[in-house]
C-alpha cells in the first residue's frame, strides 16, 4: 500500500513539474546550440518548466516569427530577435516589457549601447544573449613581409594601399576579403558602415533617400575597386562564413568583418593563421561615426505568449551573468557568448582566453546607432535602418551593389537605381513625399 502511495505522489509530482512548456524559437548558430547543450542546468534549477526549440536557419526563422508574432498565434513563447526588430516590434505592442527582473540579473552591467539597441523609450524588451560590432583582422606576417603597419583605426583609403601591396593572387593571397553576397544583412551590412564612415546617410531629415549623395558614391567606389582589384574570384557568392573560412584558410591579407569571428579565426584548431591573426578597428574615412556596427541577438517574449511567466525566467537565465560563467567552465571561455556585460570583460580567464577582449569591447561601446553619421537623421540603427520598409529596401539596394562588383552596371547606374527604387518604396509606405 505504502509502495502504491509512492508511486502516485511520484506521478502527481511529475505532472506538477512538466506542466508549463514553453517553445523557444531560435537561430542555428554555435551559440545558441551551446544554449541548447546548457537547457539541463535550467530544468534542473526550474523542473516545473520544460523547455522545447525550434531551431531554424536566420532567414526562414525571421519569416516565421514575422508572421507568428504579427498574427498573434502565439507558436512561440520566447524568439530570437535583434536590435533592428525590437524597438519596431516594441512600438507596435507586440512584446512583454522586461521590466520586472530578478535581484542579481544586474541590467547596469549590460553594456550601455546593448542596453539601448533593445529599449524602446527607456524600457527593455529584450535581453542580450550575444553582441557585436565590426573590427579589421589582418596578417601579422603579410604585413611584416611587405613592410607595412597596420594602423590602430585605418583609414578606407589606407586599406586601398595596405590591399594593393597585400594582393598576391598567385600564390593563393587576396588583398582583402569583404562580403559581396547580396542582402540586408550581409554586403549591405558592410557597405553600409562604409557609406556612413565616408559621411554619408541613408535618408535626410524629411526621409528623402540620398543614394546617389557624393558620400554614397564614393562608398561604392572605394568598395567596388578594393574588391574587383584585390579581392577574391567570385566575391558576390562572399558571405560572413565564407569570408571567414577564406581568412582562416591563409587567403586574406586582411578582412573587416564581425567581432564574432575573432575566436574562430584565433584557434589552431580552425585556423591555418591563427598565430599570425592582428586586430584593429574597423576603417573609418571622413568621419568614425557608424563606421562600425552593432548588432545584437537577443531574446523577447512576445505579448501573444501563454506561459509569459515561465518564458521570461528562461530568458532572464539565459541572458545571465550565471549563464555566461557556466558555459566558460563548462565549454570554455572562448565558448561564452560575447558582448553583452561588463562583467565578462572584466573576467581574468576570459581575458587569457580571448586577448583580442579589450578591442571588441571598445568597438561594441564606440558603436552609437543613435548617431549612426555624421549629418542629422530620422532614424536610429547603424548598419540597418530602423524602419520596417528597410529589409525591403536593403534586400534590394544589396542586389544593386552585387551586381556593380559583377560589372552589371556602373556605381553611378547603380545607385541612380538604388534611388529610384527606395523613393518608390518610401512614398508607397506613407515615410516619403
């Protein structure tokens, strides 16, 4: 008898503790498989809540959140988001307000450009898991060879003269690696940064597009000779990975590109150079401001959720100081997720384990999406606009560029191209006149 009560209080206990499931919806990237590897610490210390993923490559996932949130279905209780859809998502009421954290998630400790990419008027919406900005890699060697020095923050126009002394396609060597392959978030992040760094901006004050601006051509042009003249055969196929494994494979006298990669192209065992890998900050021109990106995965509940509760408490451990110390002593430090706290780069093993730690931090911080240039704008975000016509307009704008490198058109038809179809856009969505 006393066997059979057991058992039952065993069975009531087990429903208890399964009885709340949430669906975390998320990116296919090393990070957030580390997320998933690390979900047993979260059911051991919460085993009323089981945590299910669906996990899905960047561009299908956007597509199903896009839908599922804007519907209200409610399929997810936790989503992967970023900097660029959360203030927009925000505005329109779609996500739960993260105002109620727990003693010791210590928001203060997220830094301060982090903390804003994911506010809308003063309020968080979401929690870093990861951040980052963009930085100059280079070989050490190359540049010992050719008898140059790279510069603490370069210049485009010095990148020009570093990549053309660089270039030694016969024996395997491009100058420089950039991403070419059309899209928002992949050429049109770089070039982007660049139309900035040459004092350049998307829209004026009224939302008039200025594609066709001097800034705007002069970006093109440095962008497309760097590229035709010493980059790589086939650079429109280029993106993040790609460019990434042609460096970690010898191929690139330099790269400029996402933080994320400085501990992939670092490690010997992923990395032909890792011992000859330099670092310095992202080129600037006539100007630094949005000369560098910031972006940010993070994790949101949306309003349409059923378990906000209990997805919350994923997403404020998930996002935790405590997290980010047990994937260092469970998975390594160069394994935890990057640029999001203080505390991190204040860490002595992390430090050890990434030296390349102080000038990530200083690029992420340096990074101001509310002045992402040099002239006045109506809008904040550095590398993407934060409007929601702009995965249209970058998507296509991306499409324009790619086909200036492959010799489609030329810069000024380009952009003349690029204009027209923005003006279209901006004035069919109400923003343009």
């Amino acid at each position: 008898m006393k066997r059979v009560l057991f058992i039952a209080s065993m069975c009531i206990g087990t429903t208890a503790f399964a009885q709340t499931q949430i669906t975390v919806a998320t990116v296919n990237n090393p990070d957030m498989v580390t997320m998933q590897k690390m979900t047993a610490a979260f059911h051991k210390a919460h085993p009323d809540i089981k945590v299910n993923y669906v996990t899905l490559p960047e561009n299908e996932l956007r597509q199903k959140i896009t839908t599922d949130i804007a519907s209200g279905a409610g399929q997810y209780d936790v989503i992967t988001v970023s900097n660029y859809e959360t203030p927009i998502w925000a505005k329109n009421g779609w996500l739960k307000a993260l105002t109620d954290l727990p003693e010791g998630y210590d928001k203060n400790d997220l830094l301060e450009s982090v903390r804003q990419g994911l506010s809308y008027e003063d309020t968080l919406y979401a929690l870093p898991f990861y951040a980052e900005s963009s930085i100059t890699y280079y070989r050490k060697d190359l540049f010992e060879k050719a008898g140059l020095t790279m510069a603490e923050r370069p210049t485009w126009s010095q990148m020009t003269e570093y990549a053309e002394k660089l270039h030694d396609p016969s024996n395997g060597v491009y100058g420089i690696c950039l991403r070419g392959l059309p899209g928002w978030g992949q050429n049109m992040a770089l070039f982007s940064t660049m139309v900035n760094a040459y004092g350049g901006r998307w829209f004026d004050m009224n939302w008039q597009p200025e594609l066709t601006s001097e800034p705007w051509k002069k970006a093109a042009t440095a962008y497309k000779n760097l590229l035709n003249k010493f980059g790589p055969p086939g650079v429109t196929s280029n993106g993040f990975t790609e460019s990434e494994t042609l460096f970690a494979n010898g191929q690139c006298g330099m790269w400029v590109d996402s933080t994320v990669a400085a501990g992939y192209v670092s490690d010997k065992e992923t990395s032909r150079v890792a011992d000859q890998v330099g670092f310095a900050q992202a080129p600037y021109e006539t100007t630094k401001n949005g000369a560098n990106w910031l972006y940010i995965w993070a994790l949101a509940v949306p309003k349409s959720s059923k378990h906000q509760e209990a997805a919350q408490t994923f997403v404020d451990w998930a996002t935790s100081k405590d997290y980010i110390n047990a994937v260092g002593e469970s998975e390594g430090w160069l394994a935890v997720p990057p640029g999001t706290r203080s505390s991190t780069y204040a860490s002595e093993q992390y430090q050890q384990a990434a030296p390349f730690s102080d000038l990530v931090k200083t690029a992420i911080q340096s990074a101001d999406p509310q002045h992402p240039s040099a002239q006045e704008v109506p809008y904040t975000g550095i590398q993407f606009v934060s409007i929601p016509q702009f995965q249209a307009i970058g998507t296509r704008v991306g499409q324009i560029m790619a086909g200036t490198l492959a010799g489609q058109t030329d810069v000024e038809q380009g952009l003349n191209q690029a204009q027209q179809f923005t003006s279209r856009l901006m004035k069919q969505s109400g923003l343009g006149q």
